[in-house]
C-alpha cells in the first residue's frame, strides 16, 4: 500500500518557480490515493451484495488532432439500483492531454496527466431515456515546455452531466457535459448513432452509422471536433468499437488551424 504522497520541492530556495520559493512544486498519482480508496470501497461493497444487481462498465479511447493534440483515457465505472427510478454511479477516469500552442512566435508543447473518481445518481426518465449528475475532484498538473510556467496545479472539483435516450428501437442519442473548475475548462458531446446492419450466424454483431460533435473551451485552448462514426457491436458480450474520422478546428495563442480529426473508443459492460 503507499503510504503517502509523493511530492517534489524545489531544492533551491531562491530559484524561481511558478509555485514560489521552496514551495512544493508537484504531485504524483498518489496524492489521489483516498479518493480511489473510496472509489473501491463503493464498488466492493455493492459487489459484496448480492440482493443488488450491479452494472460494471470499462470505456477507454484515443483521439488526434493532427499535429496540435492528442487525448486518451480509460475510465472505470460501476452501476447499482437503488429504486426503479435512480441508480448510484461511480466513475474512476484517468486521462493524459497533450497539446501545442504558441506564444511569441514559439512552439509550446504541454502535456497534462490526471485522475478524477466521480460518484452521483442516474434517473430514469422514461424507459428510453435517462440523466446523470456525478460530480467529484481530480488530481491533474499541466507541464509546458517553452515560455509558459513549466507547472500548473489543476487539481478542483468535477461536475458531469451525461443525457442517454433510444430514440427508436436502432436509432440512439448520447449528450455529454463536464466542468473542471481549475482550469475552468467546458467539454460538450453529442454523438447519434443509428444501426444499420445486423450480421453473424445469429445476428450476434451490428453495425452503424452515426455522427458526433464536440466543443472543449479552456484557459489552453479552445477545439470543435465534427465526425461521421462507425460503430461496431457485440451484442452477447456487451462490448462495441467506434471510429470517427473528421475535421477539428484548434485554437491556442497564435495557432489556429484546421485540422484531420481520428478517434476511437472501446466500451464494454457486465
């Protein structure tokens, strides 16, 4: 088990830092140790009992801006009904940006790991629809290289709302919003997806059609993502595989460009 933290402190009082002299410069991973302890003790508890019918979920997926940024992330989570109306839900997303911006006529490149366990409530609104409110804190640093501060403490609270309905028995709309309060960054999502085709000696596989946009506005940047997807099922192991492949449109400093846009993501459910 770790024990603690690891932190650096700048070893030379008097040399500058973007934190003070002698301040404590950085974190590590570890310092969201009790939050993942909480994470887990609500997972296992609820997957202790079995009166209750949990839903356990693995999501992780790459995407690319060409030449100007790159995201990833894995996200665990765990679902648990309280009523016929609300379920409890618990999200641990760990996740690492990189990015290009540029200051002064130079190139500043920035990468940003973090984590952040999210725990709230789902509601049913009808038998097709439901809504999320999870909320949470994340432990984040953002390192540039070039003429910014080479360190930023990001860490504050998280609010996410997420909106699903199945609009028709092959047609489905997922809406997506997060706020990070450090950064005061905003991340919109709109995906609608549609099967088309149905394959496999027992149908087993679907494929289909879809569309997605997204907008991230932050203290960093700025970015809208427009995308036709294809979406890949398996329907007896709940797993599914989407590509989107479009335009980006990025903006940070003097960089502005329009961009190929790639992505891709895994779910799985159990």
């Amino acid at each position: 088990m770790v024990a603690g933290p690891i932190l650096v402190v700048d070893k030379n009082p008097g040399a500058t830092s973007p934190n003070g002299p002698g301040r404590v410069r950085s974190w590590r991973l570890t310092d969201s140790w009790p939050l993942l302890q909480l994470f887990f003790l609500f997972t296992n508890l609820w997957a202790a009992s079995p009166a209750l019918a949990q839903t356990f979920e693995t999501l992780g997926g790459f995407s690319v801006d060409v030449g100007n940024s790159t995201f990833s992330f894995v996200q665990l989570g765990a679902e648990t009904p309280i009523s016929e109306s609300f379920a409890v839900e618990a999200q641990l997303v760990t996740s690492f940006l990189t990015f290009k911006s540029e200051e002064q006529g130079k190139t500043i490149k920035a990468e940003a790991p973090g984590v952040a366990p999210l725990i709230g409530l789902k509601y049913q609104l009808t038998d097709a629809s439901t809504i999320s409110v999870l909320g949470g804190y994340q432990i984040k640093e953002t390192h540039s290289f070039g003429e910014r501060p080479a360190f930023r403490n990001d860490n504050g609270a998280v609010l996410k709302l997420e909106f699903y309905s199945q609009l028709t028995a092959t047609t489905e709309l997922l809406m997506l919003y997060r706020y990070a309060f450090a950064e005061q960054s905003h991340f919109g999502l709109m995906s609608l997806t549609r099967e088309v085709l149905r394959f496999g000696s027992r149908e087993q596989f679907a494929l289909g059609l879809g569309f997605e946009a997204a907008t991230s506005i932050s203290t960093d940047f700025s970015q809208e993502q427009a995308a036709p997807l294809l979406h890949l099922s398996h329907r007896p192991t709940n797993a599914s595989l989407q590509l989107r492949i479009g335009v980006s449109h990025f903006a940070s400093g003097g960089r502005d460009h329009m961009v190929p846009h790639i992505g891709l993501t895994f779910r799985a459910s159990f």
